[in-house]
C-alpha cells in the first residue's frame, strides 16, 4: 500500500509519518512537505533511511506536482495534515491560509478523484482540520460532530472551507473519505509559535511571557503522540463519510495553563518557585478571539475505541523534559523568519 501524508516534516506530520513508518513495514510512506518555516527534517531524522520511506519536497498549491506524483506513485490513501496552522499568521496575510488550505486541498482532491474513478472502494482519503471551524463556546457546552460551523478567523474559515470541499467531493464525485477535527495538540518537536512550545523556549531563555486579553480563554489539550494514535485509528478503522473529533478530555484556561507551566519549568530548571510567573505580560487581545473551545470526543471513543493516554501533567512534563533535552533543536528552529514573525507579533 502507497500511502501520502501531505506535511509530513511539520508538527503533527512528523509524529504520524513516524508511526506509520514504523507500524507498517509492508506500507511505502510518501511524505510530502514545502519546508517552510514550520517544516523540519531534522524531525524524522530516525526514520529517513527506511526502506518504507520517501521524502519528496514539494506544495500542494502546485497543481502540476501532486498530478505528477499521483500518476508516478499510485497512492492508495492520503492523509492530509499539509496546512497554514497560526491564527496570528492568517489575521496579516490571509491569502497564505486561502492557498495553502483551499487550493492545496482541491489540488488534492481533484488528483484523488482523476486518479481513483476506477477502483474507489479501496481508497481513503483521510482530511484533518480543527476543532476551530466550529467557532466559540460558552462557559458550558461541546463541540460535537454535528455542531454547525462558525469560523470567526482566517484560519478557520479556511480550514471550514476545505472541510467542505473534502465532503463535497464525497457527494460529487463519491471520493472515499473521513475528516477529524482535533483540539490544540502539544508535545516534542513543536515549532515555539505556538503556546507551550514558545512560552518554554521564553522561560529558558527567561523572556517575557505574551498573554493575550486576560488570559482567560479556555481550550482542550491533545498530546500530538495520542493524536498520531487517533490518526492510525480513523485511517484503518474509521467509516467513509464520517467525521470524528478529537479531544483531550482536557480543559485549561490560558493562564492557567502557563501558571503551571511556570511551576514546572522551575522546578526542572532548578529555579525559585514563582521566579517564571514573573515573565508574564498580558498583551493587546487578538481580533476574532474565541473564548472557549471544548471537544466532545465520545464518538471516536464508543465507536473505535481510542482515549488520551496520559494525563494532561503527564504530558506536559514529558514535552518540557523533550525540550530541555534538545536545546540544540530549539536553537536551530529559533532564527531568521521566526524572530522577524516574534518582534512583528509581540513587540
């Protein structure tokens, strides 16, 4: 089985690229990725003498690239994770986000349907998107699969408008297909724009810590190594036209979150007990911040089986010990674009 993971050298990619490369030896993983300032091939650098493995540099935005390499390598399922993910970065040049996330993945679906027409029964494709398309919560309620969307950033409209797509092209053209949407995923190997990864590389470094408004959104945390474990699941075991979400069963509001973060990162950097809180700055609020997001995943549990496994604690300190382990790593990804992206952002 020939199986392409689009944005293989990015975050989530990496981890899934990994397990399927080494869970299946008799698969041939072809990961394609741009490598823009998110993408890293120092992330699969275990893995990329496999025998079941191929990189191939490339974007999905190139029409004439993915018809090439679906003619060429005859892929049986793909597993789409290619995409323009920061909320900040889609408010100052949303038309990244239209191409990557729209065009990119039409792109992908008008090759899948060419390609497949004649034998659709054992394809997938396999579409991930965010539990942002589903727009804000209140201070109760979840996020379930049939939740109508409502998208309040670039970002996420885009991703609600491949999601879309991906299920149009089900009913158009009868594309096999199954869609996941995730909650904020943390863990090794994460580019520090995000929250967690960004706010240890500032306590390393003992700078300061931007909270937007009053640090009291709320959001649901997915251990990205439990999330590649989903992405096995729904890919092998998920039924064609379903959606399924998943979550961490795990709500924290921001500021507490980084309070615990801080507390952490003390003790493992044998600092005085409130020395990081110190570095929290509250920020000017972003535009079309959504208060709370929330996942009900009790779907992919009841009917697959899958569940977080560790505890929110548990796999913070696991990704805090990663990266004090591999400072070299986080050196590395911290340069150029990145700290262009920082002092524009946060200055």
């Amino acid at each position: 089985m020939h199986i392409l993971i689009t944005g293989g050298a990015g975050f989530i990619g990496s981890h899934v690229v990994r397990r399927f490369v080494k869970s299946y030896p008799k698969y041939h993983i072809y990961n394609v990725d741009a490598l823009t300032y998110a993408g890293n091939l120092e992330n699969l650098s275990d893995i990329e003498d496999s025998s079941n493995y191929t990189f191939l540099k490339g974007d999905i935005t190139d029409e004439n690239f993915i018809q090439d390499i679906f003619k060429k390598y005859n892929f049986d399922g793909v597993i789409h994770l290619a995409a323009e993910s920061h909320v900040d970065r889609s408010i100052t040049d949303p038309m990244a986000f239209v191409k990557t996330n729209v065009i990119g993945t039409v792109n992908l679906l008008n090759a899948a349907s060419d390609f497949w027409k004649n034998d659709l029964e054992s394809k997938r494709f396999y579409h991930i998107s965010t539990d942002e398309v589903y727009g804000a919560l209140g201070e109760s309620g979840l996020f379930t699969e049939t939740r109508a969307y409502d998208p309040n950033s670039p970002y996420s409209a885009s991703k609600a408008s491949s999601d879309h797509f991906v299920r149009a092209y089900g009913e158009t053209y009868k594309l096999p297909y199954v869609i996941t949407n995730c909650s904020n995923n943390y863990g090794p190997n994460h580019f520090p724009e995000k929250l967690i990864p960004l706010f240890i590389n500032n306590i390393i470094h003992k700078k300061a810590l931007p909270v937007y408004g009053d640090g009291n959104y709320t959001r649901d945390w997915l251990y990205v190594i439990d999330h590649a474990r989903a992405i096995d699941l729904v890919f092998h075991k998920g039924k064609n036209a379903e959606t399924y979400n998943i979550g961490g069963f795990n709500e924290w509001k921001n500021i507490d979150l980084v309070k615990l973060l801080c507390s952490l990162m003390d003790a493992k950097l044998n600092r005085p007990l409130g020395d990081s809180e110190k570095l929290i700055t509250y920020v000017k609020d972003r535009p079309g911040h959504d208060l709370r997001y929330a996942i009900d995943a009790s779907k992919i549990n009841k009917e697959l089986g899958w569940e977080p496994s560790v505890t929110f604690k548990e796999g913070l300190e696991k990704t805090i010990d990663w990266y004090l382990q591999n400072e070299e790593w986080l050196e590395s990804v911290t340069s150029g674009n990145y700290q262009e992206y920082y002092k524009k952002q946060y200055n």
